[in-house]
C-alpha cells in the first residue's frame, strides 16, 4: 500500500518557515511560497497546512489543494507528473502473481521468450489474468517432472553408490531452476515405507540403469 506523503515532512523538506507557535501540530502555519505576501511581516504566516487531512491553503493568494498538488507546486511540476511517478512507485510495489515471478531463464526453459506482463496487463486484464495462470501452472508440471527425474537420479546413486555425486547433479539441477526439493526427495529416500508411486519410480530407475532392485534382492535373500 502506497501512501502519501505527509504535508508537514514536505513543507520542512523544502524548508518552508514555520510559525514555531504551530511547528508539529496538526494544523500548522508556514511563509507562503507562492504569494510570500507574509515574507517581511512578523509574525505572520499565511500558509496553514492539516497534517491529517493533508491539505494546505493560503489566505492571502487562496493558493490550495491536496498534498500531490503541493508537492507539484513546490518542486515546479505539473500535478499529473507527480501523480505518475506515485503511480510508478506503487507499480513496483505492486506484489506479484508467481509467474511474473519466473526469471527469463526459467521461461525459457517452457519455452517462452521474456513475457511483457505489464503490456498484457494493460491490453487485456482477463486474458493476463489467465495467461499468468496457465504459465505458472506450465512451469509447476515442469518442476514436477525434474522432482520425479531427480528422484530416480538419487535412488539409482543410493544403490549404485554414488549417492553423493546424485545429490550434486540435484544440487546443480536446483540452482538452475531456482526451485528447491532435494530435502524433501531425500527424506522420501530413506522413508520405511513410501507411496506407491515412488515404488513405482525406483523400480522404473533401476530398470533404466540395469541395477536390480534392492526389495528383489532382498527377496531372493529370504
Ligand atoms: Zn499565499
């Protein structure tokens, strides 16, 4: 959430005069800058600024408005500058969705060049609504599909011995995806029991590689 600024911070950022009666207080008094009819009288500030409503008025010249047109009369620029370079700033602090997320390299490994979510937000908002969507969904399945191919990688290596180098073909495999998984694959690698379908992908693994299953073997042994 963006907010404004605070008329009073403003007004001793460009180191307006406050009547010292006033300094701090929700209504306070300054010199006016834009008429400066009190410049040469004591005691007399013309300028009145209300911190809580953030509005500020002359009574002298009836110069007046919100804090976005004092910022804009103070620093030379037109309202509309100042309300786009809030609306800028707000941009970047808007929170976005996780496919706007996915870096260049991670798009280009779906196949996507970069993607213009700003363009696609301002051409169509339902249809970036649903694009966002469906490549974030596209992205999650391609991370699934590494997980399961990672997890065949390792149990091949456990068997094999050569899980340590397993586990750094899934170290480099996550650096690259900037995903992280490897914690949770090996602690379903030395599970007692585990789902079926990692069963199911041990004995597809060992298959690949021409290693027997350990569970046959152990079989065999009984
Ligand atoms: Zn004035």
């Amino acid at each position: 959430m963006n907010t404004l600024p605070n008329i009073l911070e403003l007004a001793q950022a460009h180191s307006l005069e406050f009547d010292p009666k006033t300094f701090n207080k929700k209504e306070a008094r300054t010199k006016c800058p834009f008429c400066m009819e009190d410049s040469n009288r004591n005691n007399k500030y013309y300028l009145s600024l209300n911190e809580h409503k953030g509005v500020f008025k002359c009574w002298v010249c009836k110069e007046s408005g919100g804090v976005l047109r004092f910022m804009a009369l103070l620093e030379g620029k037109s309202e509309q500058e100042v309300i786009e370079s809030f609306r800028k700033k707000s941009g970047s602090a808007y929170k976005r969705h996780p496919a706007e997320r996915l870096t260049r390299h991670q798009l280009s490994l779906l196949g996507y060049p970069k993607i213009d979510w700003i363009g696609n937000r301002k051409y169509d908002y339902e249809l970036y609504k649903a694009y966002r969507e469906k490549i974030y969904l596209e992205w999650k399945h391609y991370v699934q599909r590494q997980k399961v191919f990672a997890y065949k990688q390792l149990f091949v290596g456990l068997i094999s011995g050569s899980l340590k180098e397993a586990i750094e073909k899934i170290e480099e495999l996550e650096r690259e995806l900037h995903e992280s998984f490897k914690d949770e694959l090996l602690e379903i690698l030395f599970q007692d029991s585990k789902e079926e379908q990692y069963v199911e992908l041990e004995e597809v693994a060992v298959e690949m590689a021409g290693i027997t299953h350990p569970y046959n073997t152990l079989l065999i042994k009984h």
